[in-house]
C-alpha cells in the first residue's frame, strides 16, 4: 500500500499545485500540500514560507545566477559546519553516530520510467486542457464567455502595468500560504458573499446572453416574427 502511495504522490502533488480551485479545498489536496499550505506544522510551513519568500525576493533584487550562487554557498557552509561539528563532538564523546547526513545520502532520487510516465501524463493533460480552452475563447465558440475572457485580460493590462513578473509571482506565493487558511477559518461568511456575488454574475450573463444575438438564434427567431 505504501509502495503505491508513493508512486502516485508526485502526480497528485502536481495536480494539487497546478489547480488553484483545490487550493480551498484541504480534501482535494496532497497530503503533504494541504499541512503545508493549512499550516497543520506551523514550524515546517514557517520554514518552507520563510524559505520560498526569501529566495522570490532575492530574485527580485538579483540575477538568477546570483540568488543561486549565494543560497547553495550558505547551504553549503551550513552543511560543511554542521558536518565538523558532528566530527568534533564524536570524537570528544568517543562515540560512532557515523555519518549525520546518512539518512538523506541513502535517500533514493532516482526516477523510475513509471513514475516519470505519470508525470508526463500528468503535465501533458494539463497542456492538452488549457490548450483546448484558450482555442475555445479565442475562436469564440461561446460569445459570453470570450466576453468574459476579454474583460480578464483587459484587467490584466492594469495589473502588468502596475506589478512586474516577480511580484505577481511574490503575491501568489504569499496567497497560496495566506488565502486557504483565512477562508479555512471565515467559510460561511465567505461562501455568502461569494454566493452573492456569482447570482450577479449570472444575472448579468443571462442579461448580455439575451441581448447579444449569440450562434443565430435571435436573428432566427427575428425572423420568424
């Protein structure tokens, strides 16, 4: 049974991450997701949050190459001190604890050709899905919805003008570990403004669908008056 987990975590962490909506939905998510971004291990989110956030704003600050060079350059002066220390205090308590980083050099990271297929699997369904999508809005195959999808893009304007790459980046990464667990703790006052909020959505799109003449259907039946 574990052995089966295994092989399918890495899949079902993708599709966690890759899909926003299961983002508010804990049941939905990878086991190890869902602690992280909920804040089940407040120590283990708060070093995994620190981390990420440090590292996004150094990239803001600095190439690539730099924040690269500089973040494996204290991992490794952590782990080379750590290592000394351990020698040192083996050897004044004359003890034979071996190596401290034993556990993850036995660690296995090599990909098998099933898991890597998963993956792929995986990566590919979710090209294919967005793919079909943007061909069905830009081709308009639903008036309404290449509206809405217009409207999207034309607040996206504003928000490129205002926001860089990295910095919607940085806000979506404080989001993914802020959002969940703010709605996590205020659903019911939440879902009744969302709730609200969609009614007039589709009050609205019911109103433009009548008003817009959409596949023929309006010209038709003008037609037959």
């Amino acid at each position: 049974m574990n052995g089966m987990e295994g092989k399918t975590s890495s899949p079902l962490m993708i599709c966690s991450i890759m899909n926003p909506y299961a983002w508010f939905k804990p049941e939905k998510l990878h086991p190890r997701v869902e602690s992280l971004i909920y804040w089940r291990d407040v120590k283990k989110s708060g070093i995994v949050f620190g981390s990420g956030f440090s590292v996004l704003i150094a990239m803001s600050l600095f190439s690539l190459i730099s924040v690269f060079s500089y973040v494996s350059l204290i991992v490794l002066f952590g782990t080379v001190s750590f290592r000394i220390y351990k020698n040192v205090m083996q050897a004044v308590q004359k003890t034979s604890e071996g190596h401290p980083f034993k556990e993850y050099l036995d660690f296995d990271l090599n990909l098998s050709q099933e898991k890597v297929q998963q993956l792929t699997t995986v990566a590919v369904a979710h090209v294919n899905a967005l793919l079909s999508e943007l061909r069905r809005l830009f081709l308009v195959e639903d008036l309404v919805d290449s509206i809405k999808f217009g409207v999207v893009l034309y607040c996206l304007t504003y928000v490129g003008a205002i926001f860089n790459g990295m910095t919607c980046v940085i806000i979506a990464f404080i989001a993914l570990f802020t959002l969940p667990k703010v709605y996590e703790n205020n659903k019911q006052s939440i879902d009744a403004y969302l709730d609200l909020v969609k009614s007039k959505i589709v009050e609205v799109t019911e109103k433009v669908k009548a008003a817009v003449p959409i596949g023929g259907k309006k010209a038709d039946s003008d037609k037959d008056k």
